[in-house]
C-alpha cells in the first residue's frame, strides 16, 4: 500500500483509497478518486477533504457541508 508520500509512476484512472485520520492510503493505484457529493474527479495530488467514518472524499469544505446536512 502507499501513503500520499510515496511516489510511484503515474497512473490513469480512479484510485482506490482508504481514508485515515490525517492521511490516506492508496489501496489501488490511481490519478484521481471522485467526490462523494459532486462525483467531480480529485486529483490525489490536490485531496484535502474526506471522512474517515463514511469513507468518501470531497472536492470542497461546500461538498462537506452539503453532505453532512440533514436531508428535509
């Protein structure tokens, strides 16, 4: 498995990730992962925002917020 600090040759396609507590851990190789709210793809290289217990990323503190509101 690889860490967002180790470099491996690029790939194309999504990557598959586990999501940690300050950090993320590449299971499958990959460019990009999708974000859980939007489904735009997030580069590796710029992903900031995910959640540990749910497993998902987000492209945007908006996606977060959006995700973690209550549905009416």
């Amino acid at each position: 498995m690889l860490n967002r600090y180790d470099r491996s040759p690029p790939t194309n396609g999504e990557a598959e990730v586990k999501y940690l507590d300050g950090d993320f851990r590449v299971v499958r190789p990959g460019a990009f992962v999708r974000c859980a709210v939007t489904a735009v793809p997030i580069p590796l290289e710029e992903l900031k925002y995910w959640s540990v217990d749910r497993q998902e990323a987000y492209a945007s503190p908006e996606a977060v917020l959006q995700r973690l509101a209550p549905e009416r």
